[in-house]
C-alpha cells in the first residue's frame, strides 16, 4: 500500500511538472501569438429563428500549434488573460473580423460579426478607441460588430468597464451578455448596462429537450430578455426538438451543432453562399 502510494505521489508531481513546463511554454509562446500567424478566426453561424435566415456570425479563435496540434480556447484564453496577451488577441479577432466581413459584404452577403472579449480589455480605457479606429480603417459600419461579453466580466462593475459599454453602445455596436444564466447577476445590475441581447448558455440548452427544468429555465430566461427589450440567443442547439421548443418560446438566434460547427473562413464562406442563395 506504502508502495502504491509512493508512486502515485511521484505520478502527479511529474505532471505537475510537466503541466507548469508546458504552461510556461505557453505564456511565451502567447506574447507574439499574432506575429507567429497561428492563431485563426473559425464562424458559427446564428439561425434567425423568424426569418430563417442566418443574419448573425460569432468568431472563435483556434491556435494551431506546429508541434502541439490543436489547442482549444478554453486552454490559452485564461492564460493569455493573466499574461495579457489577450489585448493583442481580441485586437487581431477583431480586425479579422471586420475584413472577413468586407469580403463576404463584396459576396453580396450583409452579416453581423460577434467576437468574443474578455473583462480584461473592458478594463482597458483606450478600449473604445481601438476598435473605432479598426472599424475605420476597413470602412465597416459600427453596429456590424457585436462584442460579446461574459456576465461575470460585465458585472465586476467596475467604473472604467461601465464607461468602455457605454462609449462602445453609443457608437452603436452590439453588446452582449455572453454565458447569461450561469453568473449571478440581479435585474438591477442588467437594467443599468447597455446591452442589446442576451446569450443563453449551452448548459441550459444542450438538454432541453429531455429536461423539464432545462426548459423551464431557458423559457425564463427568454421571458426575462423580452421584457427587457433585448435579443436572445440560444447557444448548445444540437437537435430539431431544441430548436422548436425555443421557436415556441420566442428566442431570436439559435446557435449550435444542429445548424453548424464553427468552420475555418473558405468552409463558412461556401457555407453561407449556399444559405443565403
Ligand atoms: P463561448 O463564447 O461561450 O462559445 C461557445 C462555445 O461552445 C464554443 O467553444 C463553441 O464552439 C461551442 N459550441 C457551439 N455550438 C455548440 C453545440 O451545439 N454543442 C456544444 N457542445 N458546443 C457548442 P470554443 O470555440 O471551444 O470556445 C470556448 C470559449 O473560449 C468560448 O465560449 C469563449 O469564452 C472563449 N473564446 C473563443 N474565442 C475567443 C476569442 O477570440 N476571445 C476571447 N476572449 N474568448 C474566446
Ligand atoms: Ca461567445
Ligand atoms: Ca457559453
Ligand atoms: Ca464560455
């Protein structure tokens, strides 16, 4: 038993290891991500619920690493975020954005581009200012762009974060609430943020078809937006049976495998001309 345990002791030191290696690896490796060229914008569409047309395209980031493949967001943004790489990553999403924009606007396709920022670039006061002078210098109307902002980012409530919202809303892009119903924000705190849509998080969704309680929350949670005046967007849609039940109940944008995976630009850009023909 003594033996036993000896060695598994010395099993997770070793991964211990081995993770704070490959994690150092990684921040530097972060700090001229964008000048390394192997960071790319991957598009899943958005399902207009009423028209049934795909008015709405949100950009994930994917690094593809020479020697280690593929590593997936969830792996290298919180990373970037306690490095700060993450400004130059949001800008490089951004400006790619707005391009891919331009080209498939020159294909004679008009679509909102939502990218994915972090509380750490809300916190930047020069924010604001940076993304105006992206959307200028491609020529691209403001309110093609939409941020999504998680709702634990947004409720840190800071005042340069509020300030960042409200500059970017005046201007007129889209703000919004990103993995809605999974952080703790009252009605007061939502009420006070200029937000045009709220993102239904996959948790809820993914399920709901088979659960009641799954149901019952995203029914509240589209009732609650309603009333508000704000979009929604149903993210996690892998099945038919989701995608009615939130057509019944309403919600605007339906997001997820059912309709697409998030493709590289030349399978979305085929993709896209084939739906909106
Ligand atoms: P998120 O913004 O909540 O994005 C939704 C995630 O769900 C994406 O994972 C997407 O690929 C995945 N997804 C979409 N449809 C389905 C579905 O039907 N079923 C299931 N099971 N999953 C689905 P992804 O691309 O791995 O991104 C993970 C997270 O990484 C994102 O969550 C976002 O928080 C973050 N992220 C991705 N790109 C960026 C970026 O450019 N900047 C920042 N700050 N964060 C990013
Ligand atoms: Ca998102
Ligand atoms: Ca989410
Ligand atoms: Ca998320």
């Amino acid at each position: 038993a003594c033996k036993n345990k000896h060695s598994a002791c010395l099993e997770y030191s070793s991964e211990l290891n081995t993770f704070s290696v490959e994690r150092l690896q990684t921040l530097s490796e972060l700090k001229d991500i964008v000048s390394s060229n192997q960071l790319s914008l991957y598009f899943q569409p958005k399902l207009c619920l009423a028209s049934k047309e795909i008015t709405n395209v949100e950009c994930l980031a994917r690094w593809i690493h020479p020697d280690r493949g593929f590593i997936p967001p969830d792996d290298f943004i919180p990373l970037a975020e306690q490095s700060g790489a993450i400004r130059q990553i949001t800008q490089w999403a951004i400006e790619t954005a707005i391009c891919q924009h331009r080209d498939w606007y020159k294909q004679g396709m008009d679509l909102k581009m939502a990218v994915n920022i972090s509380a750490i670039d809300l916190a930047d006061p020069d924010f604001a200012k940076i993304v105006v002078g992206l959307l200028t210098k491609h020529h691209v109307e403001p309110h093609k762009l939409i941020l999504e902002v998680t709702e634990s980012a947004v409720m840190s409530d800071t005042e340069v974060a509020l300030q960042t919202l409200n500059l970017l809303s005046k201007i007129g892009i889209g703000i919004s609430i990103d993995d809605f119903g999974t952080g703790f924000s009252s009605m007061a705190q939502l009420k006070k943020l200029p937000v045009n849509e709220l993102k239904i998080d996959k948790a809820f969704v993914l399920e709901m078809a088979t659960s009641v309680d799954d149901q019952a929350m995203v029914k509240t949670l589209i009732s609650l937006a309603n009333n508000l005046g704000l979009h929604t967007v149903a993210e996690g849609v892998e099945d038919l049976a989701a995608l009615n039940l939130l057509e019944e109940m309403g919600c605007t944008y339906a997001q997820g495998y059912f309709i697409s995976r998030p493709m590289p630009p030349s399978d979305a850009s085929k993709w896209l001309l084939q739906k909106t023909r």
